[in-house]
RNA sequence: UCCCUCUUAGCUCAGCUGGUUAGAGCACAUGACUGUUAAUCAUGGGGUCCCUGGUUCGAGUCCAGGAGAGGGAGCCA
C-alpha cells in the first residue's frame, strides 16, 4: 500500500479509507497510542492500536525515535485532541531505537524539553524535534520564496564561483583554497609560498560575496542574483555570524538606490507573506514557544508583540528610512544619549553607528524595520557610488529589530575614472580587478544591488535568537562539527 | 580577539557564610492501570560534582591555571 504523508492525512479527506503512514515515533502513551511525526508538517498522527491483542514485543519496541509503519482505518477521533487518528491493523519497525539511557547509543531524545544547547550538540538528531522541524520548513519555504519572488520579477540566477582568486572584495577575511603540502610547501626566492605551483597556478580563497560577479552579470541580463553559500575567516562569537553563511545578492542594471530600497522591502515583505502563508502551523507553533519561554521572564523583559504579531506589523508598515546623517541627528538629540546611556556617546558626524545605537533607532525609535541610507565614505566599500556632495555614498542597510543589519546594499560607481580614484585611495589594485573595471570601460550603466543574509532573514521569521539554530550545520570558530 | 557568566545523574536544575551519607523533576527499568495528549500511580537503579594544581583538620562550595559552553562587544550579512 502506497505510503500517505501526514500532512495530507491531517486534511481529513481520507476518513473510513485504510492508509500507510510511515515515520518515527514521538510518544507512545498509555499502551495504546502512538504519536508519529514524519516531517511533512509540525503535527503528529495519532495511531491507536489494541494492545490486548498486538504483540507485546512489537509495542516493547515502539520508543522514541524508532521508524514504523502503519497501516491501518482513518477515522474521526474518539478522543479529544486531535480531529482524525488511524486504528492500526499492522505495524512494521524499520528501525529500532534504544530508549534504556544506561545502555550506551541509547537515543538521546526524550519526550521532554530539551535546551537548544544540548540539541546544537546532536544537531544531526535535532530536525526530529518539533522546533528544529518548524525552523527548518520554515527555511525551506523562505528559499523557495526567494528564488519565486525573482523569477517572477524576470531575474536571472547566475551561480557565481564559490572559490575565486580575487582577494579584493573587502568583505572579510577568507579561507585559503590549496593543495599545497601544508609541511613542506614549495617556496619562491623570497622563502614566501608558492603559489604557482598550487592546484589553480595561484592563491586561491573560498568566496565572500558574490557581488562583483553579480554586476558582470547585470551588465548583460539587465537583473541577476545570486543565492549560494559565501565564507568569511572572521574569528566573530556572535548569535549572528557564521563562518559558512548562504546569502542572496540580487544585481540590477538602471537601477539607483531608491529603486534598490523599494525591491528590498518588496522582496522581505513577499517572502515573509509566503512563509506566514505556507508555513501557518510552523510558525503558529513557534510563535507560541516564545510566549511560553517569555513566561519565565520579569514582565520588563517580555516583548511587546509575539511573533506572529511582529511579522504582521513588519509587513503592515513601511519601512522608515533616513539618511545616516538625520540618524546621527536622531541619536544624538535623543534623551538615551543625553542622559549618557549609550556606551558610545555621540558627538560628531563620521562615525560607524555601534550595535546599541541601530538597536536604539529600530527598537525604540521608529519600532519598526529602518533603512539607513547615504553613509559617509570613509565607513563604507569602494564600489559604492559617491553622492554629490564629495562626502557620502549612495549605500544602504536595512536594520531587523533583534537582528540589526539584515541587508546591506548600494548603487555602484558606474563612473570609471571616480571608481579607479576610489580604488586608489583605498590601496585596491586595480590591475587585478581589471576585469570588473571593464563593465565602466564597456558600456557601464547605473546600477545597484545589495546582499542579505538568508539566515538572518530565518531568524528574524522563526524567532530563533541564535543563528546556529537555523542552519543546519552551523561553521563558527573552533566548531565543524558532522 | 576583548569583557561577563556558567560547567553537579541520560536531560533540566537545586545545593546557604566550606562540615562528614550530594538532592529534585523528567527520562530509564520493573509492576499496576487502560481513551491517552510530554498519560498516571508504585518501586528501583543511576554521580570522576569539567580537568589540573593549591589553601584547609575538611572543598561540589574558596584560590590559580586550563578546557568547553552561553551572553555581550568588535568585524559584518
């Protein structure tokens, strides 16, 4: 009999028939009923089966996390709590599951709650748990939305190279790509490595942004993006960095910063729409998880909306948007920096803005996504285009409350000679980046794009406060693990 | 990399100003019960108190160093 997913069962449509679920076991309560999830959606079956006349040791090995299969007549529920349950006629155990937590390889999950710090350590048993399951549909959901939302747009997916030999890109520190002898590897006259005896005939690192080639791409298809993983060397211990990320860089030719800003807000707001839509009992059910986490927490420390109620609100409001130069105004005529409260008091107008001061505008001020604009050059990137007045550049970050920065972005310097002063003044050479200087030598165009970080885009939609829990396999200093 | 906190049973934790036999809940095992909802009830087993060294008559508790984890900062997405 051809085996049913849960989901579809839950619809109810299939009552009176007999049907094959397939799944592991999450309880099995009082003899007699057995919860089985199979991970097409947050909920379990419930199968109930006649223990007076089962085999005593088949329902000795229904425990946690063994695999079974059950067939069986779907009908209403005789009891409360769930609207359909399966009577069981047969079942068949594809895989045992030590549930004796004295005998060694005994399944470490229980039917309890555990920490997210003891499951980041069984993260390949994790996705069975009912949060882990939720975040990562939900993760599912929110890439397959990001590749709909361009593809419908008409944007063009180029899969940019995860090792490059451009080191130029400034974004971070980068992992080293080589097959060289880490003992003993050639060296040149000058006793430094020798690179060109290496696999690509010279130093090569994994990939930090796909930015650059994203624009070599935009100067031909109009609008790309890229979605892949991207790595940086950072020796960052934060809820919101990893050393393996995955991040989406759409690129778009004869587009300035507005038009960069309005697709980046229409773009979070259509995969959040597309999450609360396909994903409604995942996000349902974490929704509720934080309600009963905050419970334990002083009525001071609690967050004015929950979940559901913060994605709503993200979506039912524009996003504020200022100039770097009107935030520095906001902050520093604020009664917070008055009365001293920042750590970093503000005085001139120059600076990087610190965590405290981002979460100060999105949390207290606005109380709602900020986009920040127009940053001073000397805090940002090369590429991104001077404004006119010599001092700013047309740059761009969208700050999440709880998240901060979720989305940096800018409208490129399609100017070649300014590029190429630019480029001088931040010590880039510009020899090696001959190639991308040749989209302003050869038919250059305005354009701008900007990069988001996928995982912290699940964050913000799951309300995980640790980025470690939404990827599947968390790289961070000192960690790689499975 | 810097600052702060934590590390006690399989898991989540309690353990006071140092005091002799280290506790609870859950889990697990056995039995009872049988329409349960992380079932319930009874009984039972289970500990290198992270590691190393020190102070002390005596250290889970105090001190030093180390390891691991968590939170915050910086770097950023």
């Amino acid at each position: 009999m051809a085996r049913i997913k849960i989901k579809e069962i839950l619809k109810g449509e299939l009552i009176d028939q007999t049907v094959t679920v397939k799944g592991w076991v999450r309880t099995f309560r009082n003899n007699s009923f057995i919860a089985v999830n199979d991970g097409s959606c947050i909920h379990n079956i419930q199968a109930v089966v006649n223990f007076e006349t089962a085999d005593p040791e088949t329902l000795k090995r229904l425990t946690p996390g063994a695999c079974i299969g059950i067939t069986g007549k779907l009908i209403k529920s005789l009891g409360k709590g769930q609207t359909v349950e399966i009577v069981v006629s047969d079942i068949e155990i594809y895989g045992d599951a030590e549930a004796d937590v004295s005998k060694p390889n005994s399944y470490p999950l229980q039917p309890k709650a555990h920490s997210l710090e003891y499951l980041r350590e069984i993260a390949h048993l994790r996705f069975r748990t009912n949060v882990f399951g939720a975040v990562f549909r939900v993760r599912h959901t929110l890439a397959y939305a990001v590749h709909k939302f361009f593809n419908d747009k008409g944007f063009l997916y180029l899969h940019t190279p995860i090792i490059t030999s451009s080191d130029a890109e400034g974004a971070g520190e980068m992992f080293r790509v080589t097959t060289l002898d880490p003992k003993a590897p050639p060296l040149t006259e000058n006793n430094e490595v020798d690179f060109k005896q290496d696999f690509f005939g010279k130093a090569t690192n994994l990939t930090v942004s796909g930015q650059l080639e994203g624009e070599l791409g935009a100067m031909a298809f109009s609008d790309v993006y890229t979605f892949g993983p991207t790595f940086r060397a950072e020796n960052s211990n934060t809820t919101r960095h990893l050393a393996e990320f995955w991040m989406i860089e759409p690129e778009m030719a004869f587009f300035d910063l507005k038009d960069n800003m309005a697709l980046a807000e229409e773009m979070l707001k259509y995969v959040i729409t597309y999450a609360l839509e396909n994903n409604k009992d995942d996000i349902e059910f974490l929704s509720q998880r934080l309600l009963d986490e905050e419970k334990n927490k002083p009525q001071a420390d609690r967050s004015e909306l929950s979940l559901l109620e913060k994605l709503n609100f993200c979506l039912g409001n524009e996003f504020a948007k200022i100039t770097y130069t009107e935030a520095i105004n906001i902050l520093r005529e604020s009664n917070h920096n008055k009365k001293k409260k920042f750590q970093y008091i503000i005085d001139g107008w120059g600076a990087d803005l610190q965590s405290e001061h981002e979460r100060y505008l999105v949390e207290k001020h606005f109380k709602k996504p900020v986009i920040l604009t127009d940053y001073p050059k000397d805090i940002k990137s090369f590429y991104m285009r001077m404004n006119e007045d010599g001092k700013t550049v047309a740059a761009m970050d969208i700050l999440f409350p709880g998240i901060g920065e979720i989305i940096g972005g800018s409208q490129r310097e399609e100017r070649l000679e300014k590029l190429e002063a630019r480029m001088k003044d931040m010590h880039i050479p510009t020899e090696e980046m001959s190639w991308y200087l040749d989209t302003r030598r050869f038919g250059s165009c305005p354009h701008a794009g900007f990069g988001l970080g996928f995982e912290r885009l699940v964050l913000f939609v799951t309300g995980m406060t640790n980025i470690r829990d939404v990827i599947a396999f968390p790289r961070t200093p000192n960690n790689c693990e499975f």
